[in-house]
C-alpha cells in the first residue's frame, strides 16, 4: 500500500491502515514539519464544507479521536476553552457538530470583544502541529509503516510501485491528478511567545482577513488570512503587521509580544472534498484531498472512511 503525502491526511491514514495490519509505505516530497499542516493553529471544530452529510461524520469521528488523544500529553492535543465569535449575529441555530460541546453556550455582551456582535463559547481540542505530526510519525512507526522523503511525480509511477494507492497531496493533487478544481488558499500565521494567554479565540468570517489566536504551551498561533490562488510561500512583513494588531486588540496581552516566528502554508481549497476510489492502468487509487482549512478537523473521520474503501 502506497499513500503519498505526509501532512496530516497522509499520517494519519498511514496510522489507520498499518494498525489495521496493511503494510503500508508513505512517500512525501516534504517531511512532515515541512508540510502545510505544520503551520496549522489547529483547532478541533465545525467544518462548513460539502458533501455536507459526509463532513458531518467525519468531523464526529474526529472528534472522538482527539479528544481521546488529550489523555496522552506526549501527542500535542489539549483541551482548551475560548470564543468562536462574529461580527454579524450568529442565530440561535448552531451546526450539528457543535452539539457534541457540552459546555457550548453563547458568549454574554461583556464577552465578545469591540466590534463583535455574537459568538459562542466552548471547550474544543486545540493541535500543536509540530508536537502532533511528531506524535503522528512515531506512531505511524511504531505500527510498521516505512516513511520516504521521495516526491512522487506521476500517477503511473505511483501505480507500478502499488496496487492501492492513497492520494493525499493536498493542493498538489492539482498537477499530480490533473484537477483544476483544487487550488490554493494562502494562510499565513504568527507565532509568539505566549504572554499568558489560556483561551483560543476565532473569528467566524467568509472575509479574507480575520483574528484568531491559539495557545499551545508557551508559543501562541496568530492569525490569519485567507487568500484564494495565492501560490505565495514568503511572509508578508504587511500580512504580519495586521495579523498582530487585530490579535491584539481582542487579548491586550498579546500586545508587544516576542515574535518567534511568521510561517506560511497552502490549504487545499475545492468546491468539496474528494474521497472517492478512481481506477487507474490496473490499479486503485483513492483520492482524499480538498479539505481547505479543515484538514485537521476531519483527519480521523476521512482515514477511517479511507480504510474502508482499500478495504482494510
């Protein structure tokens, strides 16, 4: 069994397969840190995506497996309380997902930040990203799957090396498979020395420009921007200088903080996610990719649903 890619998809159906007993070999044009998923907040939470049913599922299985992986201190995920807030009135109607937050309510006046008019609070898992695809690798390992930093360049390659093939390249399923409808969403985060912030915050938006900010430990993840057919990988001073005002002024204390890091990544942007079995010169292939900015949220529910169409 060949899967291509080591973001977060790729290890985690790598995971999936090799505990199920498939062998399974992973080879990736970057190593995991390397990856657009390392430079992920991440946050466990609602995916508005399509097929909306589907997502549904995925997202709930998801759900199950991180918040189990709290338990594990070494794995990166944490549960952590904060806001998920707008600038317009949410309504009383939340989407199914958010049901399974038994501490969900909605944010008082004195709760939401200047300029937001409704949000929501609720205990979600939060994912380091470096710790959590370390975690991920070793886990993968530890079940007998074999990494590969060995770029795949073409289907037929990947096919005469395996008879099942599992595609999760992200937005270079675009040249790999030919489809025009995957393109880049440019994300660009800050990281700062974390002040002693212990709540996350985001901001639910459809504008490019939004603030949100995750603490992990003693780093926190500033964001972000959204921007579609952006190929971009440099950080943008410009980019950058938002991000920190608008964090800032939602949490004061992150106010003048010890800049780390700015880091750039490409979220596979598409109508809908495609996961779904093509056959290919003999061989199948099983395409997962698509996810936009919800690839980690609905990582364990798409491996899962990945194994069962290899049949694992």
């Amino acid at each position: 069994m060949l899967v291509i890619g080591a973001g977060v998809q790729g290890l985690t159906s790598g995971i999936v397969l090799a505990e199920a007993g498939v062998p399974v070999r992973i080879r990736t044009a970057e190593r995991p840190r390397d990856t657009t998923s390392a430079v992920a907040g991440a946050m466990w939470g609602p995916a508005m995506l399509r097929p909306a049913d589907r997502v549904l599922r995925w997202v709930t299985r998801s759900y199950a497996e991180f918040t189990a992986l709290c338990r594990d201190s070494a794995s990166g995920v944490h549960l952590a309380p904060g806001r998920m807030a707008a600038r317009f009135d949410l309504g009383d109607v939340v989407p199914p997902e958010a049901h399974l937050l038994d501490d969900l309510r909605k944010c008082t006046p004195d709760e939401l930040p200047e300029g937001f008019v409704s949000g929501y609070h609720a205990t979600v898992p939060l994912i380091d990203m470096p710790k959590y695809l370390d975690h991920l690798v070793d886990r993968f390992r530890a079940a007998g799957g074999e990494l590969v930093v060995s770029p795949v360049p073409t289907l037929g390659e990947a096919v005469a090396e395996a008879r099942v093939v599992v595609n999760c390249t992200g937005v270079g399923a675009r040249e790999l498979v030919g489809d025009p409808a995957v393109h880049p969403v440019r994300g660009q985060h800050v990281v700062v020395a974390n002040p002693g912030v212990q709540e996350y915050f985001i901001e639910l938006t459809t504008d490019s420009e939004f603030t949100g900010y995750m603490p992990h430990g003693d780093r926190v993840v500033l964001g972000g921007v959204a921007v579609e057919h952006d190929w971009n990988l440099v950080p943008s001073r410009t980019v950058s200088e938002g991000i920190l005002r608008r964090c800032a002024e939602v949490e004061p204390k992150l106010d003048g903080a010890e800049v780390r890091d700015e880091i750039v990544g490409l979220r596979p942007g598409r109508e809908q996610v495609r996961l779904e079995v093509e056959h290919f010169e003999g061989s199948r292939i099983v395409h997962d990719y698509g996810h936009a900015g919800c690839g980690v949220a609905l990582s364990w529910g798409c491996a899962f649903e990945v194994a069962d169409l290899v049949g694992a």
